[in-house]
C-alpha cells in the first residue's frame, strides 16, 4: 500500500527549503536547515517508492542504498540522473546539517540542488494541485471495470497518475497488487493481495486517520489479463 502520508511530508520538506532559501538571510547555519529538508525530500520519496511496491521501509537515512533496494525491487519511481549521481553528498546532509558545526552550505550552490530535486518531484508527480478527487460511485464503478477489463489506460485516465489522488476527503481506496505465475493464478493471487490488506491492517490504519468509506481491491496481473477481488 503506498502511504501518501510519506509523499505529502516529502513535498512539505521540500517547500520548506525553498522558503529558507529565498529568505533575506545569508546566515550558512540557517541555509543548513534548507539542506537537511531538500535530503529528507528525497528520502521519503524513495520511502514511499518501496511502499508502494509491499517493501518494508529500512530505518536508514543513506539515499545511495534506499536507490539500490529501489533498482532491486522494481519500485515505480523516475529516479533522475543528478539525484544518482549526488546520492552520497544527499546522504552526508542528514547528519551534517544538523550535528557537524563546521559544516555549511552556501546560498550559491542551493541553486542547483533547489531546482534538481523540485525536478525530481515533479516528474515523479508530486506536486501542489492534486487531482479530481474520485468520490463519485460512477467513477469507483468505471475503474472496477478498468480493473476487471485489464485496461491500464482507462484506470490511468480515471485516476490521472497523481501520487495523492488515492485518498479522497470523505473516502478511501486501498489498492494491493500481484503479478501472477500464469493466467490460471489470477483469481487466487487476487484474493491473496486482497487478504494482504487486511492482514496488514491497512483499513484500520485510514479508519483512524478519518475516512469514513474504505473500498479494497485486490489485482493480479498476467501480462495483459487481469484479475479482482473486491472488499470493503
């Protein structure tokens, strides 16, 4: 299940960054501060990548690893070129920023960081306008049907690739997914990934956060055949 919770706070991370750096110090102890949100940014997108993809998360804080578990287990993630290459200097910045006194960051070279990693939550669609929120029983219908049907374009369309359009105010939906072995797996695998929701205790987790109407899906894929196992 992916946890929005970890891509909001990212974005969060990020926009606090961006406000110490366009403020009217030049204090390098202050603009520390900017680093150390602009590297928690990015750890809790690569967080929230293996989430999504059933990885429990490391407690760790080392960008370079949490990029190698990430190639490892196929997370869905757009990782940029300077996000790779810079792993290691994100990585100093947890703990530098923060305890090392002779560590500062100049305003200057925040420029590029400031405009690599907002790069790098924009391609991978974290940002400030959030998609239509899905909370009409047509539109919870249609993406069944996609589901049923295997249309990966239709579900697409209906949900409109946005990281946080998974949650809406009122209601909820809870998405676990499979591959499958061969086409006679589907439906098992698909009553398997929706038994993992509640094994997990996701419905729980959203019931204390609010959300009054939950719908779970379980999906199983064999390459262009899909299976569903619905629940509530």
């Amino acid at each position: 299940m992916c946890d929005v919770r970890l891509f909001r706070s990212a974005k969060m991370d990020y926009d606090t960054a961006v406000m110490i750096w366009k403020s009217l110090y030049n204090d390098e102890m202050i603009l520390n501060n900017a680093a150390y949100h602009l590297q928690q940014a990015v750890e809790k997108i690569l967080k929230g990548a293996l989430e999504c993809v059933g990885v429990a998360v490391p407690n760790m804080h080392k960008i370079s690893k949490l990029i190698k578990i990430i190639s490892d287990n196929g997370a869905h993630l757009i990782l940029t070129e300077w996000i790779d290459d810079h792993s290691e200097m994100l990585s100093e910045w947890e703990a530098q920023a923060h305890y090392d006194m002779d560590f500062l960051v100049e305003k200057r070279k925040l420029d590029t960081e400031i405009g690599e990693i907002g790069e790098f939550l924009e391609v991978n669609g974290i940002r400030d306008k959030r998609m239509k929120e899905i909370i009409k029983k047509e539109d919870f219908h249609d993406l069944y049907r996609a589901m049923e049907d295997g249309d990966a374009g239709k579900m697409a369309d209906i949900l409109n690739g946005q990281l946080f359009g998974t949650i809406s105010f009122y209601g909820a939906f809870v998405l676990e997914i499979r591959v499958s072995d061969s086409i006679d797996d589907l439906e098992e695998d698909a009553k398997k990934a929706l038994r993992q929701i509640y094994d997990k205790k996701y419905v729980e987790e959203l019931q204390g956060e609010g959300y009054r109407k939950i719908d779970c899906y379980g999906i199983a894929f064999y390459r262009k055949d899909c299976g569903v196992s619905f629940g509530k």
